[in-house]
C-alpha cells in the first residue's frame, strides 16, 4: 500500500492532464486540485500535503478504488467531504 511520490506524481500528472483541465487555470503554482466527496466538490491544496503521511493514506485510498486512470481524469479522494475538511485544519495547525 505504499503511496510514494513518484505515485504522487503520477496522480498530479493525471488529474492536470484531464477532461477539467481548463479549470487548473486558477490553482497558484505550488498547489494542485482534488475532489472529494460524492458531490466532487473541489478543494485546491498545497503541495505540501503530500509530506503529511494521513494525505498520503487518502492517496493509496484513492489509488486503490480508482487507480491512476481515473474516468473523469482528476484526482479523486474517497471520503467525506467533512472528513476531508478536517484533515485540512489539522494540516493548517503545522
């Protein structure tokens, strides 16, 4: 289950090379697009959150359910919205 940062980087590659592309046009450089929930509601978040091992959980999560060819072409997150906004604030207190 190790989600390691080449893993990483192909997930980013993916997710920046898809159907929404033209939204990536608003992400700030140092940051990268994720849709969480059932809604696919999106959150822009810092690359930085690759270092943190719980966001790395929720990628091997996401690699696991939808692998790197993912239909919508976007990097995905399965869980909660609540859950992922969560894990953010505890990110944010670092």
């Amino acid at each position: 289950m190790g989600f390691g940062l080449s893993g990483a980087k192909k997930v980013l590659r993916r997710s920046l090379s898809g159907s929404r592309q033209a939204s990536t046009l608003n992400i700030p450089k140092g940051y990268f697009a994720v849709y969480v929930g059932e809604r696919q509601k999106r959150f822009v978040v810092p690359i930085a959150y690759l270092n943190q091992p719980a966001f790395q959980v929720l990628l091997s999560q996401a690699e696991e359910e939808f692998g790197f060819n993912h239909p919508n072409g976007v990097l995905t997150i399965p869980c909660s919205e609540d859950t992922f906004t969560e894990l953010r604030s505890q990110f944010n207190m670092f």
